[in-house]
C-alpha cells in the first residue's frame, strides 16, 4: 500500500534555546515565525492559516491565535489555538485544515518563557490529577519512574540499558549548536548522577528552557513553489487513553502500539523503512517504551537494542539527533520537527545521518493521548 502527500513542510524555524529574560512568550512565538518564512522565501502575506499553542501557565493571552495574529499583523482565514498544542499535535491540525479546504498555506508557532518566567510543573496535570495528587504523584517524572520499574520488573531492562537514552542523545547534542546541554557524558557518568526519582537521574528528564519554534505546512501540489525542499506528511495517526488509569497497565502506556499499527497501515510504511525517529522525550522512559511499540523492537528488547549503541551516531537507528528534549531543550517536540526536516532536507551539517529519507516523529501528551506523523521528501513511499 502506497500513499500519496497532501500537504508538506516547506519552512522552518526555531530561536536560541535556554534562558532568554525579557521576552513574552508570544514575542518568541513571532521571532521563530519570521525565521521560518525567511526559511520558506515567502512573505507573511501568503500565510491564511494559523496555529497556535498555549504556553503553559505562562498567561492568558500567551500562544492564543488572536495574541500571536495580532503581533505577526495576518487576518488569516483559519485560525486555532490548541491547549496542549505540541509539535505533532498542531502539525495533524494544520493538516486536517489544509485537507478540509480552511487553508492553503499554514503557519503554526510556539513560543515559551517558562524558564526565565519561573513556571512551576511539580503538580498534577491530566482528567485523573486528582487521583493522582492523592497518590502521591505530583509530577510527571514519579510516573514515569514506576515506569522504568515496571519495565525492569518485566523485562530485566537496567539502568545502566536506559541511561544510554541519555548518553546517546548527548552525544547528538554535542554537535547541534541550539542545544543547551553539549558537554560529554559518559555511561560511567549517567550512573554516578544521584537519584531524582529512582531509578532516574537528572539526565532522564528535561530541563524546562525558554524559546520558539515555527513550521510552515502547505498544499502538497503547492510544495514546489517555495525555496525548500519539501517534506511531505505520508501518514498521520492519533489515539487517546483517556481512561488513564482504567486501562491495564497504562503506566506501560500499551496503546502507543495503536497508533503504531494505525500510522504504518495508512502511510504504507514499515518500521524498516524508518532512517531516523524523533521520539518525544518528557523523560527518557518513553524513548524506550515507544522503541517497543512502534516495531523497532520487541517487547523487553528496547533495554539491549539501546546498549548495542544502535540509537547513537552511527547507530543502525539515529533517534533524536538534535539531542532531544533531554539535551536540546524542553520545547514540546517542536525542535525534534525541526530537526527531522533539516535532517530529511540535508541540512544538519555535522550531525547529518547519510542518505536520510524517512522519518518518524512520534509524540505522547503523558498518559492520556499520542500522535505520530511520517515523513519524507518522497512523495510517496
């Protein structure tokens, strides 16, 4: 099975990453906007679609369409805001708008301050945060350290097998100028990190940073009127978990392997054809779940497959070549787009992974929901 694009990515853009005081959130949101029509060659006048995506507690204005519209100065015919708005999120609904006919030519923009800002994330979030903060579980990194546990307890998986999420990314990190954390980290180094939350350490979860990401999606027959290369979106899938806690094992998060079966059905791809993966990665627990539920792996093999350097440069299977949200920057998966483009365009200088042409940018709002996206500068595959 064969599917043809319709719409594709035809610019980019993202600012400094890290602590940037004295900017608003919207302000970002902006700055990476004009880098990425400056990345397409086009003006903000071709642009009739927008989406956007609220900052976390970060304002009420800040992320919303009419906020970003009004700084940007675009009356586009198709404007949405989405809550939890990260990268493949907003990407399948600027899709669906260009697909449903609302929009021929999308900008969607993300901008944060949480850092400089000071927002605080060590509480409950979800439709199941009360029965979360009566657990104990004030924080997204203690479920993902029961997580970890539950792997190990099934699988053997250890810690010394996850810490490689770490050291891998780190070592993509080092040679992608953006990223906040580019110092060498060693296996021996990951391990001698204190516990946060056992058995992770610092380097399994993100450091929260300021900054801004853009992405322009247009028409699939429209693609080679801009600058770039285009990317074309092959395949999109989505699946909720909403019953969180009432399914089964869900802190294995078991329907991240539906989205996996529904993606691979309708875009025609394999988890062989994959050259390079982007895996959201909160914590670096779900590297290795998501490993094991989009086919790369076999359930329990993520632990070895890991350790084996497969995931490192050089690797059989390059994941997150930015360095992540693990050493990049916090950013909602929005860089790890980024960067699937660049590197799918050729673009990603001394990262580059030889003769990439397939992507998987696969994304997890938590315990509750998922997308994932395949892409390519193929039209079809």
């Amino acid at each position: 099975m064969t599917t043809k694009s319709r719409t594709a990515i035809v610019g980019v853009g993202a600012t400094e990453q890290g602590e940037i005081p004295g900017e608003s959130a919207n302000e970002l949101a902006v700055r990476a906007a004009v880098l990425a029509l400056a990345d397409a060659g086009i003006s903000k006048n071709e642009i009739d679609g927008l989406v956007t995506c609220k900052s976390p507690r970060s304002g009420p204005d800040a992320g919303t369409d009419e906020a970003v519209g009004s700084l940007l100065g675009i009356n586009p015919a198709f404007s949405s805001t989405l809550e939890y708005g990260a990268g493949a999120f907003s990407l399948h609904l600027a899709a669906m708008a260009i697909m449903a006919g609302l929009a021929n030519t999308v900008l969607l923009t993300f901008g944060t301050n949480q850092r400089s800002n000071g927002v605080v994330f060590s509480h409950a979030v979800g439709g199941s945060k009360d029965w979360s903060s009566i657990a104990g579980l004030a924080h997204e990194d203690q479920s993902a350290a029961m997580a970890a546990r539950r792997h190990m307890y099934l699988y053997g998986t250890t810690e010394e097998q996850l810490g490689w999420v770490s050291v891998a990314q780190r070592e993509w990190a080092a040679m992608n100028p953006l990223a906040i954390f580019r110092e060498p980290m060693t296996i021996d180094d990951y391990l001698a990190q204190p516990y946060m939350v056992a058995p992770l350490r610092r380097a399994d979860l993100t450091m929260i940073s300021d900054g801004g990401a853009a992405v322009i999606l247009t028409r699939a027959d429209r693609a080679g009127e801009f600058r770039t290369t285009p990317v074309h979106l092959l395949g999109l899938a989505q699946q909720s978990a909403l019953r969180t806690t009432e399914n089964e094992d869900n802190v294995l998060r078991p329907w991240i392997k539906d989205i996996a079966g529904r993606l691979y059905s309708t875009s025609g791809a394999r988890p062989e054809d994959i050259d390079i993966a982007y895996l959201q990665d909160a914590t670096s627990v779900w590297v290795l779940q998501m490993l094991e539920w989009y086919g790369f792996v076999g359930a329990g093999e993520g632990g070895p497959f890991l350790a084996e350097g497969h995931t490192r440069p050089g690797g059989s299977l390059p994941v997150n070549t930015n360095g992540g949200q693990l050493s990049e920057a916090y950013m909602w998966n929005w860089l790890q787009l980024r960067e699937a483009v660049v590197q799918l365009r050729g673009e990603a200088g001394e990262r580059q992974v030889k003769d990439a042409r397939v992507a998987l940018h696969a994304q997890t709002h938590d315990f509750w929901k998922g997308a994932a996206t395949i892409l390519s500068t193929s039209e079809e595959i």
